[in-house]
C-alpha cells in the first residue's frame, strides 16, 4: 500500500477507534461533554496513530523494504516501550495496521519473523498499490479492523487502558 493508503487507514482508524473508546452504545448520551471527551479522545490517538503508520515504509530508504520495519519484533518494539519509558503510547496501533494493510489489501507480502526468515507472507485479498480500487480496499480494511477492536473492546477487554493494565487483564481473562 502507498503512503497515500496508509494515512487513510490511520485516520480513519483513530476516528473509529476514538468513538470506540469514549461512546458506549448501552449508555451514550449526547451531551457536551460526551462530545469534547470524543473530540479529545480522537486527538491524542491520530497524531500517534498516524505517524507509527508511516513508520515501516522508512525502510525504503535503508534495509530492505517489506523486511526491516515489516516484522513482528519491531511491532514488539513499539508494544514494550510505552511500558518501559512511558511514552509513545498508541504508535504501535499505526505500526500494526500498516502490516495488516500490506498483508491484506496489497499484492505482496511482509516478512513477518525477519530477520530470523526473509520469507514474506501475505494474503490473497490484495489488490496492485496501484489499482483504482486501493481506495475502497483500505477502507473494507479499516472497517474490518475496527470491527476486532470494537469486539475486543466490549467483550474482552478495554483498550482505554495503559498496555500494562490491558495486558493484566488480558492475562486475567485467559
Ligand atoms: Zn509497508
């Protein structure tokens, strides 16, 4: 997926993934209040959000595209830091759906476990990052992954939680 492709898919996301955290549909009341929580909300998620969603294709420039910034031990990477120094909380969410844009809605693949293999894995759902349809592919994208996180939200865990109380009760529900 292009540039262009990826800050579509954070924006949208931290749109979706702000009315997910601040707007429970059992008890949401629009109030003014309601409204500058969300507002709130969705600001401190997409400047993170989109900037860690630019992050992987830096290795365009340096490394091997698709391979140095495309694997899971970077993704763990921007999981622990926020953990460890307490800052760059939600960058991780931009790095995550940048891999999952490339595996899902482009022709190739990301290295996932690189650099313990080069192979890259993909699915077959891509379209060409060149295709007039990339567009409508980021978006069913998007869609779909806000539908996780919603389901995760409400049935697993919150995710309006620092990683570190998330991961407890992750731990809690396992
Ligand atoms: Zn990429």
């Amino acid at each position: 997926m292009n540039k262009k492709g990826h800050v579509l898919n954070a924006i949208l996301l931290a749109l979706g993934l702000g009315v997910i955290l601040t707007v429970d549909p059992r008890s949401f009341e629009p109030t003014a209040d309601s409204a500058f929580l969300l507002a709130q909300k969705i600001g401190q998620l997409s400047l993170p959000v989109v900037l860690g969603a630019l992050f992987p294709d830096v290795d365009t420039a340096f490394g091997k595209h698709r391979k140095t910034l495309h694997n899971l031990p970077v993704l763990a990477i921007f999981l622990v830091f926020p953990l460890v120094f307490g800052n760059l909380q939600f960058v991780w969410i931009g790095v995550a759906t940048h891999y999952v844009l490339d595996m899902v809605g482009s022709k190739r693949g990301i290295a996932l476990f690189y650099p313990l293999s080069p192979q890259e894995y993909d699915l077959p759902t891509g379209v060409a990052t060149s295709s007039k349809h990339a567009d409508a592919v980021t978006v069913v994208v998007t869609v779909a992954e806000l539908g996780v996180l919603a389901g995760i939200h409400y049935y697993l865990f919150s995710l309006d939680v620092s990683l570190a109380d998330a991961a407890a009760s992750f731990t809690a529900v396992v």
